[in-house]
C-alpha cells in the first residue's frame, strides 16, 4: 500500500511537470505518421507489400513489425530516457526538499524502504510509460501487417532496466548534495563524455604506453555502468541475436552496489 | 507509562572550519499521556532541533528518548504519533483532499475508514470547500489546516504540533485551540511547540521553557506566573483609615478610587487585611490576585537567562 501509495504520488508529480502531455504528443506524432503514411497489402507465404510515403517494398510481415519497432525504439528511446533522468532527478530531489523529508520521516517507514519505493516508483512509472507509447505503436503496426510479434516488448524491458541503471547515479548524488543538478551533471559527463572514452579505451591505451593509466581505465570500464552497450544488448535481444550479457549484469551490480551505499548514507545522514 | 520521556539528550551539529553547535544540552523530560505539553524558547532555543530528535529525523549525539515505552526510533512507535511541521512542504501538484489520502495511505489508513477521515478532518479544520483545489493555490492559512488535518488523518495518540497557528488569522487561532482542547479531552497527548504564547498559556498543562539547549524552567504554568502574593481589592467607602492600619504590617500597598493594590509578604497576611477594612466598615466588592502573565514571565525568565 505505500509503495502504491509512493507510486501515484511519483505519477501526480509528473503528470504536474507536464510530462504526460509531452509523452501523450510524442506517442500520438508516432502513431499519426504510421496510421496515415503507411498502406500495407498480404503478398503471400506470410509477406506483406508495404508503402510508407511512397517508398514500397515486400517484406516478411514479422521482419517488418520487429524493424519498424527496432527503428522507433532507437528514435525515442534515447530522447525519452534523456528526459525521464532529468524529470524524475528532480522527483527524488523534491522529496528530499527539508519541509518534504521531514513529513515523510515522521511516518511508519524505514528510511531506506522510502528511497527504495520512491527509486522503484520512478522506474515503475517510466516502464509503464514506455509500455503504453510501445503498446500504442506496436497495435499499430501489428493491425497494418496483420500478424503479432511480441519480441519488441523486450527492448522496452531493457530500456526500463537501463533508466534504473543511470537513474541509481542520480539517486545516489541527490541523497549525497539534496538536489539535482549535481546528479544531472555527473549524469550527462558520464553519459556523453566519459562512457566513450571507457569504450574506446584499447585505442587510448595502445597509444599511451602507461601501464597505470592502462589499469585505472580497465578497472573504470568494468566497475562503472555500460549504458551504451546495455542498449546494443537490447537491440540485439529484440531482434533474436545471440550477445554478451557482460556488460548488462555489470551495470546490475553497479545499480546494486550504488543503491545499498545511497540507502546507507540515506539511513545514516542527518537531514 | 509516558508518552514521552527523554533522558540527558544531546545534539551536536559538526560544521566544517567551525566550532559544533551544541543545539541540545542534557535535555531530560517526560510527558504524561493525556497532557498538552507546551515547549517555549526563543528563536534558535533547540525546540525544533527536540522535536526533530524525538521524531528520528536527526540522531542524539548522546542520550535516550522513549515514545510509549518504545525506543524513539522504532518505526512502529510512528503508527501511533503524527507530525505537524513548522516548515512543512506539502506537494504543491496535490490537492488538499490527495494530500491526506498520500499520508493517510503512508500512515497505514486506507478504504473506508481514510475515506471517511478525510471528510471528518476537512470538515474539522474547515477546508471541505476547498478540498478539490491544489495546494499551490492555498494561502500560508489554508495550508496550514491542510496541514493540521493530516495529522488527524491516522488517528495519533500522539500528537506534535510546531507552530500549529502560524499564519492563521484570529478567528482561526479561537477554532485550532477548541480543536487541541476537544482532543484533549479524547485522550490525546500533545506537544505544542508555539511563540504564541497567549495560546500555549490557553492550552497548556505543562510546560517547559528552554534557552540556548537547555531547559531553565518547567512546570504548570499556575505554578511558574503566579508568584507574587499581589492583589486587588475594590472597596467602597473612605478607606484612608483602615490603610494607615495596614501599612504598618505589609510589605506595599497603594489606595486609588477606591481600590488598593496591595503586595503582601505572606498569604496569611490577606486574612487582616480583611479584618481591618471590615472593622473599619468598608464594603469589600471584589479582591483578585495579580497574575503575571505569561509573556511578562517568559521575557522575565529569558533575560535574566541571556543575562
């Protein structure tokens, strides 16, 4: 009851920040753009002929769906968890507010059962989110090509479990400074700057020959999350390709281990 | 059992390139439960950083505080208390009626008995008109009713009230002290935290005055103002004559259109100055003693603290 409680509370937030309109255009510009641009008609041995704004092809029907998604995914995916980092950084910065805190701490819940719930409601409410936008998008193309595939669902697992992933950073500064522009920062540096340079890491290693700089880098890759790469895993999963799930289950125990040491500082920290 | 006792609690605030800020001093008190405790200080006194202690949302450096015979920090002991902020922030995107739903459900209340509460408490602090309008659109007044009635929402045995007026006009001043007596008088143990001090003095069957982390006084309020054996006695009739006889034996006394201020030594004293104005044939109408109010007491008891 208080994690729902938390969860509606999170969904009001939002909903207040605009950002249900927001997500409501972008679902309704995507699904526009496919309801009126493409014409789909059967070709047989389950291929459909397609035009989408005067481009036509004959496409197995599932490949089709499974590529149409794969393409919206990467179009918004990327766009949307970029907003959802900033909008729910400052979710958990208002909880924090003095004023907020102190109502909530003098309630029946444990300290990190708070942060906890409130972490879980922003990942529930962007899983929920993308579940609807994907739903929407994909009754769509399924009714055009008149067959169901379920295997693009994956991806907005994965990207749910992504956002979860970058989200335990924000979390962790925002318990550390009580606010979110630290976390947003640190979050876009990582994100934008950083994270390619961990990933070209060979490249930089074999032309400064530094065993040092050699092991802080490797040590950096692997300790640190692989948003980047937990999106190609995501790709390759929807699509039924074979991947290294190296880089998913590291960025797990990463969000793992940032959670346990922000509820500890949570528990401990004076307010 | 108390519903609040607090053993030689210490809190210290560790600033960096600066000496701790000791806001706690050995403070040791207990509630009865059932009473209406009242906490008064000036600004920066450690009244809030006392609540906030006694509400786990910041550690003693030392020292124990219990909650029903509970250690203050068990977080089942916070089903029976709710909190009433002075710097409460309520989500300004609720509305006053989602805003006690969200602490109701968070304090455990839910179905029909929250929805039942929330009418009661709406009703109770009158805000059942604008319960559907959000709270960014409140006045500092309206949300602090909002406020009062969320701490109503779960049924507390315990209440803690900082600052439960602040902002509220007059008339709403009158209506949240009948609300504190009524619950009162159901049971309902609570610790007020005010400046108003006209209010604490209405409410209050306990009190305790605190300066700079420490308590320097505590006590009824009959006990701490009514110090002084003075009184006023309206009289008819000359009294010139009778006066001379009193003066002699009290300590002061001043005659003016037929009333006489008088301070007196011992109590007892007031016995002959009776006997003597009657057996001077002058009408006794009225005798009051003077009660230092307790504002003038609470200045009194600072300054000479400061001092």
């Amino acid at each position: 009851m208080k994690f729902f409680a938390i969860f509606i509370d999170t969904f009001r937030e939002i909903r207040d920040k605009k950002m249900l309109i927001t997500f409501g255009i972008i679902t309704a510009i995507f699904a526009c753009t496919y309801i009126f641009g493409l014409s789909t008609k059967p070709a047989g041995n389950g291929n459909i002929e397609t035009t989408f704004f005067g481009d036509s092809e004959t496409i197995n029907a599932i490949e089709f769906v499974q590529k149409q998604m794969m393409f919206f995914s990467h179009v918004t995916t990327g766009i949307i968890l970029f907003l959802f980092i900033i909008t729910f950084a400052f979710v958990i910065a208002n909880l924090l507010k003095p004023g907020t805190l102190d109502l909530h701490l003098s309630k029946p819940l444990w300290r990190p059962q708070l942060l906890l719930y409130k972490f879980l409601a922003c990942v529930s409410g962007v899983l929920v989110l993308m579940l609807i936008m994907t739903a929407t998008f994909w009754s769509i193309l399924s009714w055009k090509a008149g067959v169901i595939t379920l295997q693009p669902f994956i991806f907005t697992f994965m990207a749910a479990a992504i956002f979860a992933i970058s989200f335990s950073v924000i979390t962790f500064c925002c318990v550390l400074t009580r606010g979110a522009g630290a976390g947003i920062s640190i979050y876009l540096v990582y994100a934008y700057l950083l994270q390619g340079v961990l990933q070209s890491r060979e490249s930089i290693k074999a032309g400064i020959d530094s065993p040092l700089l050699a092991n802080v880098l490797d040590s950096a890759y692997h300790i640190l999350p692989k948003i980047n790469e937990c999106l190609t895993i995501a790709t390759k999963m929807s699509s039924g390709k074979e991947t290294n799930f190296y880089p998913l289950t590291s960025s797990l125990i990463f969000m793992g281990v940032t959670l346990i040491v922000s509820c500890i500082i949570f528990q401990r920290k004076d307010y | 059992m108390y519903a609040i006792e607090v053993e030689n609690l210490h809190k210290k605030y560790g600033q960096m390139f600066q000496d701790d800020v000791h806001a706690l001093k050995g403070i040791s008190l207990q509630v009865k439960q059932g009473e209406i405790f009242g906490i008064l200080g000036p600004n920066g006194a450690g009244k809030t950083t006392l609540v906030r202690v006694l509400l786990s949302i910041i550690k003693p450096t030392s020292g124990s505080a219990s909650i029903f015979d509970k250690p203050h920090s068990n977080t089942e002991v916070k089903t029976k208390l709710s909190y009433l902020a002075e710097n409460h922030t309520y989500p300004r995107y609720l509305t006053g009626e989602q805003v006690l739903e969200y602490f109701g459900w968070l304090s455990g209340v839910r179905g029909q008995k929250l929805r039942d509460k929330i009418n009661e408490t709406l009703e109770l602090v009158g805000m059942t008109k604008w319960r559907k309008t959000k709270v960014k659109k409140y006045s500092k007044g309206m949300t602090q009713r909002i406020g009062l009635a969320q701490t109503l929402i779960n049924d507390s045995e315990l209440l803690f009230l900082d600052e439960p007026t602040d902002g509220i006009d007059a008339l709403g001043r009158k209506e949240i002290r009948d609300l504190i007596s009524k619950l009162k008088q159901e049971g309902k143990t609570i610790f007020l935290n005010s400046h108003l001090l006209s209010e604490v003095e209405q409410v209050c069957d306990q009190i305790v005055i605190m300066n700079k982390g420490e308590i320097i006084r505590r006590g009824t309020i009959e006990s701490l103002v009514a110090t002084k054996n003075a009184y006023k006695i309206d009289v008819e009739g000359s009294a010139t004559k009778a006066i001379e006889s009193i003066k002699t034996k009290v300590q002061n006394i001043e005659y003016t259109n037929n009333q006489i201020d008088i301070t007196l030594e011992q109590m007892e004293q007031l016995d002959f100055v009776i006997d003597t104005l009657r057996e001077n044939e002058i009408s006794i109408r009225s005798i009051v003693p003077y009660r230092q109010s307790l504002e003038d007491y609470f200045v009194d008891v600072i300054g000479k603290d400061n001092a």
